[in-house]
C-alpha cells in the first residue's frame, strides 16, 4: 500500500525547520532528504528514519522507547517514529537534524562518457 501524499506533505512541513528538506517519490514510496542526505522513509503511512548514535540518544531522552523495524523486506532496520510524536515540530525538526548531521552526503554521480 502507498503512503498517502498528505502525509508525506505533513511530515515535510513538520520538519522543515531542519534544514532543506524534499521528499521524492520511490518505489512507490518516498524518500526524505534533509540538506542533500537521505534520512528516513515513509512506507506504508509510517515514518522510518535512519538509525544514528545521536538520533537514537534523542529518541530514548525522554524515556520512551523507540522501536526499530524495517521499513520493507530486506531492508536495514530503522526507528520509527511513533505518529503520537509528527505533532510535535520541534522535536521532528531536532531529530532529524541531528540524524541528518552523522549521515554522509550521497556520493557524487559520475558523469556519462560522450556517446559516438
């Protein structure tokens, strides 16, 4: 099943305040960037974002646990945050800055050899 556009477009906006942020469609899902970096998914109505050391100290700051699952099979298991947690623009917008800030920048793509 799609994730419904006006979610998606409620998260962006919910974590604008990070920095640049897109998300683009894949595999029938979507993608979301933050400053050129890849930085979580939405599949199925649910937000995964990309486990890293300071967004998981951030999710678990409060006490609550944060689950982990994959957002489709075979892939690397990421948090999920709780749809309780989209209202809350600050603490979207933080988390995913500081996930976005340990996440490497996509490597350059290399540029097509002149055909003929």
């Amino acid at each position: 099943m799609a994730s419904d556009p006006s979610i998606v477009a409620f998260i962006v906006e919910q974590i604008a305040a990070a920095g640049e942020v897109a998300a683009r469609p894949m595999f029938g899902e979507y993608g979301v960037y933050c400053d050129g970096r890849m930085v979580a998914l939405i599949c199925d109505d649910r937000l995964f974002l990309k486990p890293t050391p300071g967004g998981r100290a951030f999710a678990g700051s409060d006490g609550a646990a944060i689950e982990e699952a994959a957002p489709y099979p075979g892939a690397k298991p990421c948090l999920v945050i709780d749809a309780d947690r989209w209202d809350d623009a600050d603490w979207m917008a933080e988390i995913v800055r500081i996930s976005a800030a340990e996440l490497p920048l996509p490597k350059p793509k290399r540029a097509k050899p002149p055909k003929g």
